[in-house]
C-alpha cells in the first residue's frame, strides 16, 4: 500500500504547519526506515524504547477482517501506513509520530496462521526509530551519530500497540490472548507519571485518536 500524506496534530491539537511540517514529511520518513536507535537494542539487548507483544486472534477470525483492521489504522491519527504486504507471513508497518516535537516510532506486525490450530497469530513491535525528533533539523543524522544514546520511552510504545488492538477490536477481529514479551520503559503510573499524561491525551485502549475526532488536546505526548 502506498504511503500517503496526512494531517498531523501538534500536542495543542492544532496541525503541524510551516517549517516544521516541511522537515517532518521530509525526515519522518527516512528515520523510520532507518531506526538508527534500535541498532543499540540489536547489539546489546537494551529495552527501554520498544514494546514487543505476540497476538492470538480467536478461531474463527479470518485474514480478511484482520487485513481490514490493519488498513483502518491509517485512520488513527498521527499513524500512517508504510506497508502491507500478504503472503504465508503478512506484513505490516506503520509509522507514528508523537504530538510533542513529532518524535517517530514505527509499529511493525507480521500476522500468519498456526499450522496447528488454524487460528492467526501475530508478532507485534512498536519501537521508537531515533533519538531526534523529527521536526528538527538534521534529524536523521542527529539520530545516527546519537544512535547509543540510552533513552527510555516512556510507556509509549506499549499505548501504540494497544491502539491498534483497539482498531481491531472496533473492527470486529479483537486479539483474543496476547503475550507481552518487552514493555519498554515501565508503564506503571507510579513509576512513569509521564504514561499519566499520554492517557490523558489519547484515552484508554480501546479508545483510539482518529483523525475524524481531531486528535488530542491540551497535555503534551512524550
């Protein structure tokens, strides 16, 4: 699926304009490929900015309804579709920029079906894609030379994918079981207020932002 442009919301919830809305459709892209702060997770196991969770949809749901589900989280706001590709293993990725700054974290799944029980199964990381945000200028280097910087990600990457079950859910393919494999920073209130603040914006899964009901308002994503 092609990648389309959309309307992103600043975390005042009015549009991302002007310059910053230049760098951010120019760099967004080229981080989220990249994902220069996930090459510290690939050498030397660090955990702190992605969330990684396996999904088992219940018998009975079929690849048609999921495929749906994943297509209708181009609705979400500040999300937009990079990919889906179908085959014995589907593919999907989207990338998703935070309100605060437009940070990028990328939500990357592959769904196929279990030879045993029938039933699809999905593998599912949100992992933030670099330490700079991407309305900065010269991110994507930023974001390369600062690739061992050990930052956390405050919950975030958790609250992403629980908006996209949230997507499925509403969609009539909720994931039925999930295992959580890597939460990212803690995403207890007591020990990560800042996760208090990205519940306050979005809401609670399955509540989801869409770009219909115009995003979020007031407090500010990490």
């Amino acid at each position: 699926m092609a990648d389309k442009s959309s309307v992103l919301i600043n975390k005042e919830g009015a549009p991302v304009q002007g310059c910053s809305s230049c760098l951010v459709h120019m760099q967004g892209p080229c981080i989220s490929w990249v994902r220069p702060a996930q090459w510290i997770r690939q050498c030397f196991g660090f955990a702190n900015h992605h969330a990684h969770e396996k999904w088992f949809w219940p018998e009975g749901t079929d690849w048609p309804k999921i495929k749906e589900g994943l297509e209708n989280v181009d609705n979400l706001q500040n999300y937009q579709i990079m990919s889906i590709s179908e085959g014995t293993r589907s593919h999907f990725m989207a990338r998703m920029y935070t309100p605060f700054l437009q940070w990028v974290d990328v939500v990357d799944i592959t769904v196929w079906k279990d030879g045993d029980s029938g039933a699809y199964v999905g593998d599912a990381w949100s992992v933030s894609a670099g330490c700079c945000p991407a309305s900065c200028c010269c991110s994507p280097l930023g974001s390369v030379l600062c690739c061992c910087f050990p930052f956390g990600d405050h919950g975030k990457n958790s609250v992403h994918l629980d908006h996209v079950k949230g997507v499925f859910a509403a969609n009539g393919a909720p994931v039925g079981h999930l295992e959580i494999l890597a939460v990212g920073e803690s995403r207890n209130h007591s020990e990560s207020p800042r996760h208090t603040i990205i519940d306050r914006v979005w809401g609670e899964p399955p509540a989801s932002p869409t770009k219909e009901t115009g995003g979020p308002t007031g407090a500010a994503m990490a």
